[in-house]
C-alpha cells in the first residue's frame, strides 16, 4: 500500500512536468520524424528512477548507460530479470509465459537525452505444437514488421502497440519440405512425425505467431545521436 501511494505521487509530480513537454502526435503507419524533448528536472528524474529501479515483480527495468527505460506490467520469465543493466545498445529480455509487453507502457527516464522518439516494431516465427508441448523454429525464418512510433500519453507513459491476430500470423512465403527438414533437425523426429503429412504452412499442428517485440529509442545526447534498442521475447505456444 505504501509503494504504490509513493507511485501515486511521484506520477502526481511527473505529470505536473509533463505539461511542459511537447507530445508525439502521429496518425501515420510508418514513423514520423516528430520528436518529443525531455524536460523533467534532475531531481524529478531521481525520484522517479529510485521508485523503478526497487525490486517490481510485474514489470522490467532497463538501464544503458545514458538512459532508464521501465517496461510494464510485463513479468520476466527469469525474476532476476526484472532490472537489467548493459553498457551495450541492444538488450535481450524474456517475457515469462502468457506475459506480453503488446499493449502495454513504458517510460523513459534521462537527465540529458534530447529530441528523441521510441518505435515499436515486431518479428513472427513459426511454432509446431503438440497440445501442450511445442517447438519454436526462432533461429529460423521470420517475418519482421515495419517501425512505428509510440504516442506519448498525458501521464508520461509511452503506449506500446498491440497487434491484430491477422497481423500476427503474417510469414514469408516458404516451402512446406523445407519446413518438415527443419523441424525434423531442429526439433526432432516426435515433432517431425506431427508435421510430415501437412501441406500448408498454417495447417495445426504449425502454427505461426509473434516470437519478438523490437523497442527501439532514437535520440540525441551532448549533439551525439543514440539509438537503444530492447529486444523483448515473447512466449510462443500457449
């Protein structure tokens, strides 16, 4: 009860600083090359990060060197992996199973990043179910949408997209044998015999769904430009 009244009031104190940002408008499908520029005092950005970077079972916080991004709700598969930090500038999470970052929010937290955007974009495979087990052929073929930029909402948060079950299921076209070789290598002769009669590509027991969701941050910090990405995986097969 204590940490979210302490929630409450540090989002009461960001909105108070909020107004004074500009704010993201784009209706287009592709991304914009509007910006939004972070205004927040240095003291605001403390207060804010300290409640973050607490141990929070529903949602993953990652901090870069320049910067603090807070993905919630969204329940890491590993606990540990609630709050990661990287000197690198791609980051790999894993979301924990029935957990999805799709529609949900994060924020940003920086004391010198300018005239930056966040974009979202995501990635499908392909998955060979059996009933309840199933297998994931991620380092195979994929499907990788285009980017498209996050709204800014009134509260500070970043609004992730989420995306239609038509939009999830987009592939590339492929051979339907090639397929059967690589479940077979990739997933065994179990797998292999579930599939070795089909002949489409969406045919059950093959199912084609979203594996990844690309966070990507665009930024400029002391005139230098930055680019973040977050890489969040998503669980497949359930």
């Amino acid at each position: 009860m204590n940490k979210h009244f302490s929630l409450f009031i540090l989002l009461c104190l960001f909105g108070f600083y909020s107004c004074h940002e500009s704010v993201v408008n784009t209706t287009e499908s592709t991304p914009s090359e509007k910006h939004t520029k972070d205004t927040l005092d240095r003291s605001t950005v403390e207060k804010i990060k300290k409640y973050l970077l607490s141990p929070n079972d529903s949602s993953i916080t990652v901090q870069f060197d320049e910067i603090t991004i807070h993905l919630s709700p969204l329940v890491p598969f590993d606990k540990v992996g609630s709050f990661v930090k990287t000197t690198a500038d791609t980051c790999f999470v894993s979301a924990d199973v029935y957990e999805s970052i799709l529609g949900g929010q994060l924020r940003i937290i920086s004391n010198s990043l300018t005239d930056f955007k966040i974009e979202q974009a995501y990635q499908t495979s392909v998955s060979i179910s059996n009933e309840g087990p199933h297998c994931d052929l991620l380092d195979w073929k994929h499907f990788t949408s285009n980017w498209k930029v996050l709204q800014l909402t009134k509260n500070g948060f970043y609004s992730c997209l989420n995306y239609t079950q038509k939009e999830g299921e987009i592939f590339p076209q492929v051979d339907v044998d090639e397929l059967k070789s690589e479940v077979k290598k990739h997933c065994g002769e179990e797998m292999y015999d579930l599939v070795k009669n089909s002949s489409e590509l969406r045919q059950y027991p093959i199912g084609i769904g979203i594996s990844s969701v690309f966070i990507r941050l665009k930024g400029k910090m002391n005139g230098k430009t930055i680019i973040k990405i977050i890489a969040v995986d998503e669980a497949m097969g359930c």
